[in-house]
C-alpha cells in the first residue's frame, strides 16, 4: 500500500466514523489514569469513565527485507466524545529476514507511521514495536524519526518487554517521554518478576517506572506504586472486565 492509499484510506475511514465521537482541542499533558488498549477488533467503550484514556491502534506497518507496508484500522471504536484518546502505531518485522533499513527505507516508514497517526483527536502517540537484539537501532532510529517530526507539545511512548526494562540499557537512548513494559505474556521468567514486583521490588531500569502494561487474563497480585496502568483485553472489554481489573488493580 502506497503512502498516498494510506492517506486517501485514513480520510475515508475517519469521515465514515470507525473512531467515533466528536474531536477535542488535544492537550499536552494526559491525565495519569488508567489507558485502556483498543486493539483492531469492533469495540464500543463508551461505558469507560471519562477519567480513563483510550490507546487506539491506528494501523500496522510491516517491515521487509527490502520495503515496507502499511495499512489503518478497519474496525470501528466508539468512544464518548470526550474521551481522551492516545493513537497506536504496532511495526512488525517480517521473519526471517530483517530489513536492510535503507534511508529510502527508514524515510518511508517513518512517513508511513506519521500518515497513520494523523487524527486530530490523538492527544499522544505510541508505537508498539518489538524487537530483536540486532534490530534495536531500527527501533531507535523510528522513534528519533517520529519525535523530530511530531507537533511540539504532544507525548510520545513506546511498549517494551519486560526484560528491556529489567536486563538492558539501551533504553537510555529511546527519545520518548514514557516506556511501558508489559508485565503480560513473558514466558517462564516471568513469573520470577511478577513476584519480585508484587513483593514491591520494581524494574532495574529507572526509565521504566512512569507508566506498565497488565492484561485482564492474567492480572499481577500487585504492582509497584505511582504507575499509569496500560489495560490489555485479548477480548472486546465490556464494562465488566473493566470494573473487575480495576478492582483487582485498584485503579
């Protein structure tokens, strides 16, 4: 899909309404309450508190050997419409060869990802973009891409494994102003951290403790204090799921 598609794609899908709800003057400092992730996949959180922000996936960008692709939601989310709302970038990099991250192909993808997060109604930015050891530099260089290039005032955050945050450094380097580890699908040394962090141990990383990712499937027994908790549903979220986290959480 060309950059011209994806930009002709977006308009369309925004005047048909997929991400519902009238537009707000954005504003550069979000509260710190609780985000709710609106993954690709019909969902209707009107029910959310207004205190809560919702983070929409706004599209997907794919990274070949030798190009790069991309393509906006197609679902719909409806939101109130004072709903604050955080625009959602995933990158992927085709296996099992990595790019050859040409400057045509860094330039293109950092358009491509800009393109997908043009709605006025995003009042911060995301990418969701796991890597491999041999690719961090793909990953910095597509944030430092991003930030050079987004409106001054607007925030900037990045997901990250959970052992970004607890087993290396070079998270020192990413130009965001939140890192978000998700504390979910860590495989079996996970299980080690959720407890040292319930037991109110923290991440070994300083940059790594403003904000963390939970899912409602497997929610932590606790978590380290003075965090904005990212919500993952592998489901749609109803007003069920959301109450009971929260309560788990209490949030």
């Amino acid at each position: 899909m060309t950059l011209r598609t994806v930009s002709a794609f977006l308009v369309a899908c925004l005047a048909l309404g997929p991400l519902r709800g009238s537009i707000s003057a954005p504003s550069p400092n979000l509260p710190r309450a609780p985000v709710i992730w609106a993954w690709e996949r019909p969902e209707d959180l009107r029910f959310a508190d207004p205190d809560i922000t919702v983070a929409v996936l706004a599209g997907f960008v794919r990274l070949t050997a030798d190009s790069v692709q991309a393509r906006p939601r197609l679902q719909p989310a409806r939101l109130s419409p004072t709903q604050p709302v955080i625009g959602v970038v995933h990158v992927e990099i085709a296996r099992p060869r990595k790019p050859a991250w040409t400057a045509e192909q860094r330039a293109r993808t950092a358009a491509l990802v800009l393109s997908l997060l043009q709605n006025p109604r995003f009042r911060a930015w995301q990418i969701d973009f796991e890597v491999r050891a041999s690719e961090r530099h793909i990953l910095l260089d597509l944030l430092g891409d991003v930030r050079e290039r987004m409106p001054p005032g607007k925030r900037l955050s990045m997901t990250a494994l959970a052992s970004w945050c607890d087993t290396e450094t070079w998270l020192e380097a990413a130009p965001v102003d939140d890192i978000v580890p998700m504390l979910f699908r860590m495989g079996p040394s996970g299980i080690r951290l959720r407890a040292r962090l319930a037991a109110g141990g923290d991440w070994r990383n300083p940059r790594c403790r403003t904000a963390i990712g939970v899912a409602s499937d497997t929610p932590p027994d606790a978590l380290p204090p003075d965090r904005q908790v990212w919500m993952f549903n592998p489901h749609p979220w109803t007003a069920a799921d959301l109450m009971a986290l929260r309560n788990r959480l209490r949030t």
